[in-house]
C-alpha cells in the first residue's frame, strides 16, 4: 500500500513542508513589528565608516557597510541579537542592544532582507539593561545577554516559544497554551561541562600560548580567560583553568598552541566536566586534546602539565584525546568569519574536528553524576544535559506531562534516548520503558546506567530513528533490532530530538502507533513547532492518529544566552 500523505486542510504534506520551512527562514516575529511596520526606530541619515559598497534592496538606497546608524531596539532575535530598523526600514540584527535601547550602530554586512551590526554607543539606555557580570563579556562568545536583566530574558524566551508555535505550528492558541517560562535556580556556574580552546597571542614582540573562549563569529580566535575565571562554571573547574594558565606561563611557549588553519602546534582544546554524588561532593575529569606522540605524553613539558592537574583537589580523572596534526578549518567565502569548519583533505566530523582517540592517563574515563536520585556513569564522549540543577527541573516538568496513572501500567518509548536520562527517571512510574538512540557508546552508558541503578524495566537499543522505513508503519519502530521480535505498544512516547527535530518518516509512525500521549522535549522550538504541524494535521484513516497541542512549557537551561527548551504535550485526539 501506498504510504498515507498527511494533510492540512487541503495541502499535502509537501506543501505544509514547504511552508514550514519558509516561516522558519522567515524573520521572527520577534523583530517581524519591525519588518511589518512597526513604530520603527530613530530615523535620519546615516553615516559611512568606510568606503565598502553594499547592494541596494527592493529599488530603495540602503545603508551599507561601515555606515553609522542611529536606531532602536524593539525585540530579540533567537541569535541573541537585538533587532532594530535602519532608516531606510530594512531590520538591523545588532548584537549588544537591549530592547527600548537607543544606540548607535556600525553595519557590517547587508543582505537581501536584513543587516547585521554591531553597537557603537548608547543614546538611551534601556529599561531592562543592566551590567554584565562578566569582565570578559564583550569580547567572549560564551554568553550574549548579560547585558539583560534576568527577569526580561526569560520573558523574551517565552515569547519566542509562543512566536514559533503560532507563527510555524500554525497553533491558534499558543498564547493560551504555553505556561511561563521555567527559571533557572542559578544564573551563574551552571554549567558542568566547558569547552576551553589554546591559542597564540602576540603582544609586541613577544607571543605567548593560552586558553579561553572563541569570540562571537570566530572559529580559530581566542580570547583568554584570566583570573576572574569563567563565570559559567564550577568553582573546582575554574580551579583547574587557573592550574592551566599558571602552566602555560611557566612554560613559556615550550609546547605550541594547536593552529586550526594550518594543522600546526600541540595542544588544541581543553573539556573541563564537573559532577557532584548525591552527598553534594563535587568531581572533575579533565580531557586534554593534542597532537602529541606517546613518548611526549609520557616525558616533558606537557607530561608536567597532565600530571599537574591530576594531583589537583576533586580531580578524578585526566585524559589524552589524540587528534591528527591536520588542518580543521578552512577559508570560507561570505561569511562571518574568516574560516570555517571543514579542514583540507580531513575527514571531520560534524563539529569539524578529525576523528579522535582517547586514553585515560590518571583515574578513568569515568565521572559518576546524580540528576533526580539517579546515577549516571559518563564517559568524556557522553552527551549529557550540561545544567544538571536546571534538568532536573526539565526532567521533572516532562515526568509531570507524561501523566502517568500512578498504577504503572504504562509503556514508554523513550526516543533519542542518548544515556538514558528521560527513561530512567520515568522507569519508577512505568511498567516498562524502551530507549532508541543511534550512538552506540550512548547505548551503552544508558544499558549501564540501568544496572547501576538497579532499574530492570529499562531497555535501550540502537536504532537510527533519522532513516526508519515509513511503509513499514508501527513494525518500522517497535521490533527488537537483533531479535526482530515485536515489541509492546506504547502509551507515552517522550521524543527529545536533536536541533533539526524529527524526520518525517518518524512522525509518519508515531501516528501509526497512536500512543495516547507524545511529550516532545526540544532544544529548538522552531523545529519543535514544525514538527507539530505534522503531528496535528488531519487524519487520513483509522490508522493514521491525529494529535492535539496540549501544552508547552519553555524551560531556561541556558541563563545569558537566547536558548530556550521546551516541553510540549500532545494528545491523541
């Protein structure tokens, strides 16, 4: 039988795609007042910087690069940019202004439908600015609204939410159906997982190696995190990057800074992962990724520097990620930044960094975390939710909309299920709980994670849920993928995708299977509203479940930054 074709009032799925994916691309409602004539912003004539010429739009003279604006913000974008309108009425993305900031702005690239700039002065300061606690705010990529009051930032996260669910999910009553947004309990050192990159600086004749952060719009850039430290992490993690730069100075550039354009140097990145037991007693793993040989490893400059962080408090283990001594970016064209990822003749992975082998060289690759009174044994490779305080208030809020019966009767499909966390903190309230995910190291950290928690109920397999057979219908999903037996009906499936959502051949099944209630855990609301319009569309037979939004509730995991998750309820109607 010919697959069924989901509907929209009269548009078939293909149409529905495609308008979906124009809304995405579409500017935000958030700065749509603006494109759509709203009171707009200061007008008048600007002024050039330089000499460099843009195209004009639509027949009218615009500003162009270099030129200096005088403009207010009315919105955010979901980049984290304030949006203004330039006097002759195209949006501005601008980054550092604060909605009901007058500012003036220097343009830095024009498109066809909207510029980008970035802040030069306050005119008229904003009623919800407020000082960044970060020293190195302005030149860091790590955070990109310090510079709003807290209050105001989960706000705009809401209305971001609401935005996309009736803007792309076509949802008439999104207003109505999303709750306020769930506040993170700390703002600052939430984070138990960093990033830190090495980098060369030359300062007169004289360079020197360190590490820090990428700038906004940077891949190969570094902007050093002195000894304030980095406001995101823990205190035993900062410990450990003031351990590093206090090395490095030592070292006095006798082990090279890993060079991302030309494949030269050493030493490339450093992960810093915290954890905490359900005692409260903090752990750190630190993995250091280099091109060093083994003999380096063992003997010299940057064995010291292994050693040293291991004999440092609350560190539990200390790894080698060896990476091949390989160029990771190359020179792009038209874009923000002046290279991008993708090396020359490397077979990079998505991140754009090479295939890596890691060695455990004190302790193990191991660190033990406790989200929600369970445990977690995770591996330097594993994904895991990088705000543990603020995920176990996501992970409650998805437990709470599962609506379980309270008799454990339910069956749950647990889909993306990376190491386990949803699952597993459902399993309690469950009968039985399936896991996919297509990342066999994950598989296995959710099978042990299981075992360590005592919890049989749990079963996770492999499954790459981004290629399943929609013809097959409910067998495409639930059969076992060694034993091809078929596998128990679900009621509740939780779906926690990556950014890009779900495909469509998934959706098709999941309203095969007809399970009475889908919770779908986002990181990106846009693709999470794109989704739901598949999900809602109308059924095309007694096979073919149509769903009802019932609920979203937008969770903060991120303070300082523009991304929001969310957790939408669907009801089979």
């Amino acid at each position: 039988r010919r697959p069924m074709m989901f509907t929209l009032g009269r548009r078939p799925a293909m149409a529905v795609r495609a308008l979906v994916a124009r809304a995405i691309r579409a500017p935000r409602r958030a700065f749509a007042t603006a494109a759509h004539g709203g009171d707009g912003t200061g007008g008048g004539a600007s002024r050039r910087e330089d000499d460099v010429d843009a195209d004009a739009v639509g027949g009218v003279a615009a500003e162009r690069v270099g030129d200096i604006v005088r403009v207010t913000c009315t919105d955010l974008a979901t980049s984290g940019q304030g949006v203004c309108r330039l006097p002759s009425g195209m949006v501005l993305l601008c980054d550092g202004a604060t909605p009901g900031e007058i500012i003036d702005a220097r343009v830095v690239k024009v498109k066809k439908r909207v510029a980008e700039g970035v802040k030069r002065a306050t005119v008229v300061d904003a009623p919800d600015a407020t000082p960044p606690p970060c020293v190195y705010y302005d030149r860091c990529g790590g955070c990109s609204w310090q510079h709003i009051t807290y209050d105001a930032q989960v706000a705009h996260k809401r209305r971001q939410v609401v935005d996309v669910l009736t803007r792309i999910g076509l949802e008439p009553e999104a207003e109505a159906k999303t709750s306020a947004c769930a506040s993170a309990r700390a703002t600052e050192r939430y984070r138990n997982k960093m990033e830190f990159a090495f980098g060369r600086i030359t300062e007169g004749r004289t360079a020197r190696v360190v590490v820090g952060l990428r700038p906004r719009g940077s891949n190969e850039d570094v902007v050093e995190i002195g000894e304030h430290g980095c406001l995101l992490q823990s205190e035993e993690a900062d410990a450990v990057l003031r351990r590093t730069r206090d090395a490095l100075t030592r070292l006095g550039g006798s082990v090279e800074a890993f060079d991302r354009t030309t494949g030269e140097g050493t030493l490339r990145s450093m992960v810093i992962r915290s954890a905490r037991d359900s005692h409260g007693t903090p752990s750190v793993m630190v993995d250091l990724a280099t091109t060093a040989g083994d003999d380096e490893l063992l003997f010299g400059p940057l064995a010291d520097l292994l050693r040293e962080i291991s004999e440092m408090p609350h560190v539990v283990s200390v790894l080698h990620t060896s990476v091949p001594p390989e160029p990771e970016l190359r020179r792009g064209n038209n874009r923000n930044s002046k290279f991008v990822k993708g090396g020359r003749g490397v077979k990079a992975k998505s991140n754009g960094s090479p295939t890596a082998v890691v060695k455990a060289m004190y302790g193990q690759n191991k660190l033990v975390e406790t989200l929600d009174g369970v445990k977690f044994e995770l591996s330097s490779a594993s994904f895991f939710q990088t705000n543990t305080a603020q995920a176990t208030q996501l992970v409650q809020i998805m437990r709470d909309a599962c609506g379980f019966s309270g008799n454990n009767t339910e069956v749950v499909l647990d889909l993306f299920c990376g190491v386990g966390t949803m699952g597993l903190c459902v399993a309690s309230r469950a009968k039985h709980v399936m896991g996919w995910e297509v990342v066999p190291e994950a598989v296995r950290d959710a099978k042990r994670n299981a075992e360590i928690n005592g919890i049989e109920n749990a079963k996770f397999y492999r499954v790459d849920l981004s290629s399943l057979n929609a013809k097959l219908g409910a067998k495409g999903l639930l059969a076992n993928p060694k034993t091809g037996k078929e596998l128990p009906m679900p009621d509740i499936v939780i779906t926690d995708p990556a950014r890009f959502g779900m495909a469509e051949s998934l959706i098709s099944i999941l309203r095969t299977i007809g399970a009475k209630r889908i919770v779908y855990v986002s990181c990106n609301p846009a693709t999470q509203a794109r989704d739901m319009v598949l999900l809602t569309a109308q059924s095309q037979g007694p096979n073919d479940a149509r769903y009802a939004l019932v609920s979203c509730t937008p969770v903060d995991m991120f303070p300082h930054t523009s991304h929001v998750e969310s957790v939408a309820v669907f009801d089979r109607v």
